[in-house]
C-alpha cells in the first residue's frame, strides 16, 4: 500500500500492522520499510517453531 492509496480510502488510518513468524530476513524487510516492533511472543509457534512478532507503521500525525 503506499502513501497515494492511503489517501485515497474514505477511513482515517493512524497506523498499518503485519505479524509474522521472525526470521532475520522477514524482521529486516520489514524495519527497512519503517515497521517498529511492539510485541513478539514468547513461546515458539508449534508448526514452525519460530516466535511471532507484531510490527506496527505509524502513517498520522498522532502517531508522532
């Protein structure tokens, strides 16, 4: 999504999320594209073995 579809929609967004299983290269994608970490699990997904994360964008003012 970027900043021309953002202003396109009809809603207020103050912030855009992914979770995802971490890995080096997805947490890497995903800081460079300006995503902060807010929480990550602490137990192990049982099918992949790899700890979820949650990132957040902030795309308002009133994220700043």
């Amino acid at each position: 999504m970027n900043a021309r579809s953002l202003a396109d929609t009809s809603a207020s967004f103050d912030w855009l999320g992914v979770s995802f299983g971490l890995t080096p290269q997805l947490f890497r994608f995903w800081s460079r594209a300006g995503y902060r970490p807010v929480v990550m699990s602490n137990t192990p997904n049982d099918q992949t073995g790899e700890m979820s994360i949650k990132m957040l964008l902030p795309v308002s003012a009133a994220c700043w």
